[in-house]
C-alpha cells in the first residue's frame, strides 16, 4: 500500500540516476532499493542472507545504471521502454530489431558459402557476444519478459525494467529438482536456496540439514577408503569423488621381473630398459622385445615365408633367409598408376620415373615429365576468397580457394580496436572488448561495452577526494570524488601575520582568481576582443584586525585598536591637562607628553600649550573691573581703581577706590558713599533734613519750632516738634474724614 500511494514520475536515465545518488546520499533506501529489495524479498525470506546474491544483484543494478546495458550490435544504450531479448548463454540483452537482422545475416552468409548448400541446410546463428548457436527456429520474433512468461511486458516504474513482476520460475542451473523463487529478473539464477539432508562427502556422518546449493560438507573426518594398491588407505579428510593416488613409495619389481625400485605405490607396473633376451621355441633366437609380460611367443622367422616380392612361397628353417625368385617385382608405386620394373628386390621400390603427359592442378595447362613429379603452372587464380575481399592468388589453383588467412583488420563499431578475427564475409562481430569507466581516483568503475566509454557519465564515486592540496593546508575539506580541479580551499588561512603573533582569520587565499589586465593587442578592428582571461594568484595576508586594547597618547581611554594598526593614537579629544595658570586645561589634541616623575601626570607638560588668556577669575562682588594680569595661579591682586560713584543725595560725585568700596560693609559702603553734607532733601513737614547725606528716606524727626491752629482755625499755638504735630492733626483729620 505504501508504494502504491507514493506518487512516481517518468523513469529516464538521468532521473533514475539523480533519484538514486540522492537517495544514497541522504541515507535513504531510495526507489532502486525499494525495487530491488521486493524483487530478492522471497530469496531473502527463505536464506535470511543476501551474501550468495551478488552476481543477480550486479545484473539488476546494471538493468538501473544509466548506459550499463548497452546493444552490442547497434553500440546503443538499451531503454526501459524498448523490445529486447536477452541470450541465454551470457544473459547480454539486445534489442529485438537488432538481434533479429544479426541472426538472418548470420544464417545467410553461413548457407552462401557454398552453392551447393544454399537454401538446402538449416544453418544457426550465434549470439553475438558468447557465440552460443541459435537454431534459425529459435530467432526472436516476440517481446517476453525474462522469464518468459508474459509477452509484451508493460513498463512498470515500481518494477525492474521488462520485468513481469510474477516469480521467475526458472529450473536452477545446474537442475537440482527446484524452481527460481525471485521475481522475474535479469541474468543467471542465484543458487537454490532450498534446504536438504544430506551426508558428508565421504557418507560416514549422518544426514544434516543443509542449502542445496551448498548441499556438500565436509564432515572432518579422515576418508579412510582403501587405495587401488590395496596397501595404503586414503589419510585424506572427507572429500568427494575418487580418492587421490597413493602417495607413499615402496619396492616394487618391474613387469619382467629383473628389475626392482623404489617407486609410487600408486604405479605398481613399470617397464625397465632392458630387452627380453629369453630364448625363443625355435632354440634359436631370443627375444628381441624391451621388458614384457607374458609369453614371447613364437619365433618371427618360423613357418612358410615368401620372397620380396610376394610371388614365391617357401618353408625354410628360422636361421635361413628367403632368396629373392628373380621375377619381376611388379609392385605398385608410390604414384598409383604405374609397377616396379625392377626384378625382386629387398627394401622399398624405387620413384616413378616414367615419363608421362601431366594436366597441371587447374587445367589448363600440359607437360610431359616424370611421373613422380607434380605439375604447377604459374597462372596465379583471380577469384575472389570467401571474404569476397581478396583475392585468390595462388598458383595454380583448381577452383577450391583456399579461406581466406589475412587478418580482418576492419575498424569494429567501438572505433577504437580493428577486427581480430580471420579475415571474414558480411559484418563483423561487436568488440569484446569492455572497457571500465572509472571515477577520477579509480575507486568506483562501470564496465561498459568497448565504443562506449565516451558516451556513458561516469559513476558518482562515494569516496572522498584523493587530490594533494595545492595552498599550504595539509590536507584538502573533505569533499567527493570529482573530476576537474577541486574547489576553492575554504579552510581558515591560520598563517603567522607579519609583525604580531597573531593567525591570519581569513579564509584561504593561496590560490584566488583574478581578471588578468593583459590582453593581446587586435590585429584589426574587425578582430574580436578575447573574452577576459582570469589567472590564479596568491595574495598577501589582510592585515591583522585582532582588537588590542591601546591607551591613547593622552592616556584619557583604552581602545580596541587593529593589530596592524596598534601603537600610540591620539584619541581626538582635548589635552585636557591642567596648565601651569591652573585655571586652563591644554586644548590641544591628545598628545603626547615626557614623563616626568617632579609633575603629577595631570598637570601639563612641555608639549602642552601655554595660556595666553587674560584673567578670568571671578571678581569680588561689586568689582566690574576686570583683572589687570594675564591668566595665573593664585588670587587677583586688589583692585585699585578709582569708582566714581554719586552720593546718596544725588549731588555730588565721589571717587573711591575700588577695593574699598568692594571690602566694605553695608554700614562703612553707606558712609563712603555719603558727600557728607546736609541732606537736600525736605521732610513732609517742608523743612529741609537736618541729616548729613545719607542713604534712604530721611527720618521724620524735625524738631523745629512752628505755629498751628487747631481744626477750627479759632485757637494758634507754638509746638517744639513739628513733624510730631503734623502727624497728628494727619491722623485727627482722617478719622473725620472716614466717620
């Protein structure tokens, strides 16, 4: 239910392969695994290990790898989607077009090889790669899936390619009596799975359980079985089949019985150099055969004997030879035509030498020569040989051309190798050669068809890149294998900085790319400029920005300041050390000043400014003078200014001394003030006061002499105190004013 809810797409090569590595890559079990784990889940089920499945498993893997299954005939990559047939000699798939043109080729040019046999033999056809022969019965006509059983299978992305998906079925090979249990699938069977009693090689122990593929065991017994000297038993451990040879050595004599040696127990009979020498029936002779056993037998020269040439017959004792009867001998010579002249003789008849007329070996030419020898004319045959390439061109031919000895030497499909084979008729057969496309180190491979190693990806290697590093790092950051050159190093430079002890935080920088600034000079202008050339370059370490806490040269802060910049630095603020006025501060930019151990660090040094200022001290209440000296320590001297300043009365101006003024009190500033005559001023009474000048209102204490009335004007009176009368009649009057 799982895998038919996951939604699936088209399964090109190139997805596959993406989906694959990246499945791998994050840890998944990805979509080749999912199918190639329910295609061995019954195999699985049953063994409970997959260590005996690596041959099927290649085959299935190569069924996913992108351009791994490759037509030999057209050197094409096979699809998922394509008719194919698949031999079953090498298990290499082919498409069907293609393996259906190879077989009637095959035939044709087979059964046209001789007029004769054309059209009249059924020839077959070969596979291709394994050269396993096909009956022409057996030439593909139809699309099956692997294991037969369904034709025309429909592509399935949750099934291996041409796959029906049914258990294959198969009889295991070599037949053991059960079936294939994977589901249909590509290549070789795996071993049988299946589980068997049966007993050790030697058959001593007793029957265990075990696979039938792997159904021999030895059980570690010795074999124990008599050898065939019937001496020695076997000392071997439990083994199957017959037992070895007897491996000890013992004195055996030889076969006629004169000689005796140490020799293999396993070879009792042997023979001996010597001749028989026994006395033969006749009494005669002895015999002449190298050691035997058995009788010798009769004497050769026993018995009726003819002559040389076989026409007299006579009975003479063995120690006698047979005369030769002195007619002709008449045997037939070497040449089959003509007889010995010569009269009976011993030994072989001499050569023809009768002269007869010779045809030569392709009639067409005569001559009269020796019997006993053959006649060549130089006429070379112009035929064409089988490979109906070349020609002929032997001397003499009678028509049966040879097959053609030079090599083929054609260039194969693979346009890499030429035509090993004996030069030959028709097309020639695909390159066996398989070549292995290999990662950049060489650690992952894919064998391939030899013609398509250009055409097919190289396989994504899991390795981690084996490349030296090129900068000063000793080692590279981990990547995977890749070809081209490796990325940029993107490790820390950690480097010594010039000038500190500090490492360089930068990321490295031993090899960057840079626009080069050269470029050719344009022939003309209707030349193009090059495209801008970059070149590799080392630069120099950043200058080092480690913070280091500096005070500045006035020492009025400490600041982070850049390794490479790091020393005294003037913080931009004031001086601010007190002058020798004591009343300033230096104005000046921080700055530096020469320690000296007689002056605290805040009072000013010979590189601070002088004060210049005038005095700018506070002056003493009342004093609008400023101070007369310029800026310096200590109080202002006193004032000595002259003030002039009116009276109380307003009349008369009075110049008095600043100081006096400023240091006196209320009372005595009253009296310096005061022109120290009489007030001009009147009381209300109307006389003038009778005070000196003085400050304020004039007090009403006149005591002057005056006449008054009383209210009703009737009575007059003298009163010694006028302002006191005044003030009462003020008051009388008021008070009857307000009744």
């Amino acid at each position: 239910q799982r895998l038919a809810e996951k939604p699936c797409s088209s399964s090109s090569e190139e997805e596959e392969e993406e989906e694959d590595d990246d499945d791998v890559e994050d840890g998944r079990l990805g979509k080749r695994g999912t199918i190639l784990q329910s295609t061995l889940t019954a195999y699985t089920n049953h063994m409970g290990d997959v260590s005996e499945l690596e041959r099927t498993r290649r085959c299935l893997n190569e069924v996913f790898q992108s351009g791994a299954i490759t037509c030999l005939i057209c050197i094409a990559s096979v699809k998922r989607t394509q008719a194919v047939w698949s031999c079953v000699g090498c298990y290499c798939i082919f498409h069907i077009p293609c393996i259906q043109k190879w077989a009637k080729d095959s035939i044709f040019l087979v059964s046209s090889v001789t007029d004769e046999d054309f059209g009249k033999k059924e020839h077959p056809w070969p596979c291709p790669k394994c050269r396993y022969e096909y009956s022409p019965q057996q030439t593909p006509c139809r699309y099956y899936c692997y294991c037969g059983k369904e034709v025309d299978p429909a592509p399935d992305p949750w099934l291996l390619p041409h796959s029906c998906g049914q258990v294959c079925d198969r009889e295991f090979k070599p037949p053991c009596g059960h079936r294939c249990l994977l589901l249909c699938h590509p290549g070789p069977c795996p071993p049988c799975p299946k589980m068997v009693s049966v007993s050790c090689l030697c058959g001593k122990a007793a029957p265990v359980p075990r696979r039938c593929s792997n159904k021999g065991w030895n059980c570690g017994k010795t074999c124990s079985r008599t050898l065939p000297c019937r001496i020695h038993t076997c000392t071997h451990t439990c083994h199957a089949g017959v037992c070895e040879p007897c491996p000890r050595v013992s004195v055996q004599k030889c076969v006629c019985g004169r000689s005796s040696a140490q020799r293999q127990c396993a070879s009792p009979l042997w023979h001996c150099d010597q001749a028989c020498g026994r006395p033969l029936p006749c009494g005669n002779h002895t015999c002449e055969r190298v050691c035997h056993a058995g009788a010798c037998g009769e004497c050769p020269r026993a018995g009726n004997r003819t002559c040389p040439c076989g026409k007299s017959k006579c009975a003479l004792p063995c120690t006698a030879d047979v005369p030769t009867c002195g007619d002709t001998c008449d045997k037939k010579l070497d040449c089959g035509l003509h007889s010995c002249s010569m009269r009976c003789h011993k030994g072989p008849c001499e050569t023809c030498r009768q002269a007869v007329t010779k045809q030569c070996r392709c009639e067409r030419h005569t001559k009269r020569m020796p019997c006993h020898k053959e006649y060549l004319c130089d006429s070379k045959c112009n035929k064409t040989r089988s490979c109906n390439r070349h020609p002929c061109k032997r001397k003499c031919c009678p028509g049966n051309c040879p097959p053609c000895d030079l090599s083929c030497g054609r260039m194969l499909g693979c346009r890499n190798h030429k035509c090993p084979s004996v030069c030959h008729p028709g097309s020639c057969y695909p390159c066996p050669e398989v070549v292995q496309v290999k990662c950049a180190c060489g650690s992952t491979s894919l064998s391939v068809p030899c013609g398509r190693e250009k055409s097919t990806k190289p396989p994504r290697c899991k390795e981690l890149c084996r490349n030296p590093p090129s900068c000063h790092h000793p080692s590279r950051e981990r990547h995977r294998c890749h070809f081209g050159t490796c990325p940029v190093c993107k490790q820390v430079c950690q480097l010594p900085l010039p000038g500190c002890t500090h490492l360089c935080p930068a990321p490295c920088h031993d090899q960057v790319l840079l626009k080069s600034n050269q470029r050719a000079p344009l022939a003309g202008p209707w030349e193009q400029p090059a495209a801008p050339a970059f070149e590799c370059k080392a630069l120099p370490c950043p200058p080092c920005q480690v913070p280091i806490p500096t005070a500045c040269l006035g020492e009025h802060e400490v600041s982070p300041v850049q390794c490479h910049a790091r020393g005294p630095f003037s913080c931009g603020r004031p001086c601010g050390r007190t002058l020798t006025c004591s009343n300033h501060s230096c104005s000046l930019e921080c700055h530096s000043v020469t320690p000296d151990p007689k002056i605290p660090k805040t009072e000013a040094g010979k590189e601070c400014e002088h004060c210049e200022e005038s005095c700018s001290k506070p002056r003493p209440s009342g004093c609008p003078h400023p101070c007369t000296l310029p800026c310096h320590r200590g109080n202002c001297p006193p004032c000595t200014q002259m003030i002039r300043q009116r009276c109380h009365c307003k009349i008369t101006n009075l110049y008095i001394e600043c100081l006096k003024l400023t240091a006196a009190d209320e009372e005595a500033r009253k009296l310096l003030t005061s022109c120290k005559n009489q007030c001009p001023k009147q009381l209300r009474c109307g006389h003038r006061c009778k005070e000196l000048c003085h400050a304020g209102d004039c007090v009403e204490n006149c005591s002057q002499r005056v006449k008054v009335k009383c209210p009703c004007k009737r009575i007059k009176k003298v009163d010694i105190v006028s302002s006191t009368v005044i003030h009462s009649l003020y008051h009388t009057q008021r008070t009857g004013d307000m009744s």
